[in-house]
C-alpha cells in the first residue's frame, strides 16, 4: 500500500479547508486557484501537484462526502431508520464547513444535485415500499417526492444554524421516512 508523506496531507487538508472556507465567503465560480493557494498558505503549483483544477478538487471534496454518507448507509443498514437517520444528521454536525458552504451558500450548486441523486438512490435501494405500491402510489412518484424533501429539510436545517440538535432531527425525519415510504 503507497504510504502519502505528511507534508503532502496536510497540504491537501489546507487546500480543503480553504476551499470551503472561500465558498462561505464568496460564489464558487468568483473564487481562484490564487485564492484557494492564498487561504491554504501553500503555493499554486502544491494545488496542481493534487488537483487539475478547482472543479477537480470539488468534485474530489464532494465524493468524499458522498462516500462516508454511502459507509454511514452500509454500517447502519441494519438499524431501523430513525436510528440511521440520527447518524445522518451527525455526521452533517461533524462536518458543518463543508454541508453549511454546499447548502446554506449558493456555493456549489452540483453538489445539491450530486447529493440529491444519492438520497434517490438511497431511497430506491433501502426501502420495501410495497404498503405504498397497494395503496395505488407509484414507487418512482413517491421516491421523486421524498428525495428533494429530504434534501430540503437538510438545507433547511442548515441555512438557519441548526435549530434543532442531530438527534431531535434525525428521529423526527426518520418517522417521516417511515411513515411515508413503509
């Protein structure tokens, strides 16, 4: 396994923090490689050294998200959902930076939609929606319902500093979950 030296994470690090630090202060597209190199106290050639550029570094930013989210997803599989969701909102706490610059800004709208195709998908492939299919509910109608509601309250919760702590929102929208798709 190829060991990165320390040096190098922790530029990479720099380089992230700054990133999302300049998306709370500015739009994503005013925002340069001399900027990021600026906040992060490295030069511009230690960006291109990790990155091609800045959409590269976002969208490397954004799939890890979207990875840990999948690891939450795959560990709590066998919890019910309120338990899951609980976690969920959690993890959004742990990295507040990073979802507070992707939802509460108009930062990055890419994400919004990257993070919404894997609440859909979530939904598709972790939920036995027969009750819905009997009451005359269309899967791909509810799903397409859900997803942009989930990512919704999401942003919500964001844009207005979290007014609820991670578990009173992950139990509350698991009960919606549940009582929606179930």
């Amino acid at each position: 396994m190829l060991k990165m030296d320390r040096r190098s994470l922790k530029s990479q690090e720099a380089i992230k923090n700054a990133i999302i630090e300049l998306m709370s202060e500015k739009n994503f597209d005013d925002i340069t490689i001399q900027d990021i190199a600026d906040k992060a106290n490295v030069n511009r050639r230690t960006i291109y050294l990790h990155y091609i550029d800045k959409f590269d570094l976002l969208d490397k930013l954004i799939e890890n998200h979207i990875n840990e989210l999948k690891i939450i997803c795959e560990v709590e599989a066998e919890t019910d959902t309120v338990d899951g969701n609980v976690t969920w909102f959690k993890y959004f706490e742990r990295n507040y930076p990073f979802f507070s610059a992707m939802l509460a800004s108009k930062g990055a709208p890419f994400f919004r939609n990257r993070f919404l195709e894997f609440v859909t998908e979530d939904i598709k492939n972790g939920w036995d929606m027969l009750e819905n299919k009997n009451r005359g509910i269309t899967e791909d109608i509810l799903v397409q319902f859900i997803s942009p509601a989930y990512v919704g309250i999401v942003e919500w919760w964001f844009i207005n500093g979290m007014p609820y702590p991670p578990d009173v929102m992950g139990k509350q929208v698991g009960m919606l979950l549940e009582s929606n798709l179930s």
